[in-house]
C-alpha cells in the first residue's frame, strides 16, 4: 500500500495527492538510534570554554620561597603550588578536552527518516504546491501560515520549520521575522531541528529534493 499525502495551495486548499516513498516517510522509529545522533550533534556543536592553568602555567615560581630549614615555617619548593594564592589549579578543566562524537552517515540519515516519517503519522508535515513568493513580504508568508493554522493545523501556539529549497531570499526573508517560525535551506538539514519544532512545512519540489537525495 503506497503512502500518500495531500498537497496543499497557499490559501490551505487541497490540489491534490502526492505518493511518498516509503524509505523516507514510512521509516519504523528506533528510540535508542535517535538519542545516539541528538547527542552526537549536541556534543560536537559544544565549545570547549572553561580553561584553568596548571602549576606549570602560571607565572613566576622560579626560585625557592626560602631556605628549606631553620626558618621555623613549612618547607615550599614553589609559589606556583596550587596550596599557594595564584598557584596552579589542581584537577581543573582544561581548553584540550575533545566532546566529538562520531556518527556514521547513514545512521545520521536513517534518524532524520524516522522524524520525519513521525511528521506524517501524526499530521505535522504539510505540503505546499509552491513555495515562492513575489516580494520581500512577511504579511503575505503570514497569510499563508495563518491559513494553514485555521484550516488544518488547528494549533494556537505556532512552531513551524518550513524548507527553503532553492535558497530562495524572498522566501526567507519574508519567514524570518515571525514569531514561531524557523526557514532553513534543506541542505542544512539536521536532527534538532526538526524535533525542536512540531510543524514541518515544505513544499512538493522539496519532497521530490529529499527523496532524490537519499534513495
């Protein structure tokens, strides 16, 4: 049985069907594989901040506070000791930690499937005729979303992803500035997010993008 999927005009109409491939929509989850790639994408966009020196770092210390005997005061080799004030730190972090995380490509890709065969399942992902438009104009791409929210999505609080196919400037442009809405180049992709964002918004060409992509 062939998936399917309608497609809809800017004023929320529907045109048509549209048949998706199975290997891209239809994609079973796999909760452990999907953890494994969020966390390997957080981790490798994770800047390393936090940096202390150590005894051999800080300055000064070369020579030996005083004598080792007789002064009646514990021996010290150092002030640069981290039992010293402005001494090194001991067991602090360190610029040369490394957070990357190592995912196969194809792992990467089969996570992206599932999220996005749960859009379809659940009726989050809606397909546009064509998504273009004529001007820089926000009221008209707020238009369109409005319709959409009024006739199908029936959602109050708005949290759109809409794919830019083409790196069309007019389309993302006209998205940008409103509330709840994220536009992105679909070569940029990535699992986050599409989970931090409950609606997914593109258009027919960008389907037929995908599917040439990856099958």
């Amino acid at each position: 049985m062939s998936l399917k999927i309608k497609v809809y005009n800017k004023s929320a109409e529907a045109v048509k069907d549209l048949e998706l491939n199975s290997k891209v929509f239809e994609v079973k989850p796999n909760n452990e594989l999907l953890h494994q790639v969020v966390v390997s994408q957080m981790a490798n966009a994770r800047q390393v901040i936090a940096d202390t020196k150590g005894r051999a770092e800080v300055s000064g210390g070369g020579k030996k506070p005083w004598k080792q005997k007789g002064t009646g005061r514990a021996r010290a080799g150092s002030s640069r000791s981290p039992i010293w004030r402005g001494g090194g730190v001991t067991f602090g972090p360190s610029s040369d930690r490394n957070f990357k995380k190592k995912v196969n490509q194809k792992m990467k890709q089969k996570a992206i499937f599932m999220v996005l065969s749960d859009k379809v399942s659940s009726g989050h992902l809606i397909v546009v005729d064509e998504l273009k438009f004529d001007a820089f104009k926000t009221k008209d791409f707020n238009k369109m979303l409005n319709s959409f929210e009024e006739k199908i999505l029936n959602d109050n609080r708005r949290d759109i992803l809409v794919f830019n196919t083409s790196k069309d400037e007019k389309t993302l442009f006209s998205g940008r500035n409103l509330k709840g809405v994220k536009v992105v180049n679909q070569e940029n992709i990535n699992i986050l997010e599409l989970l931090n964002c409950k609606n997914l918004l593109l258009s027919e060409d960008s389907i037929k993008a995908l599917e040439k992509t990856y099958c």
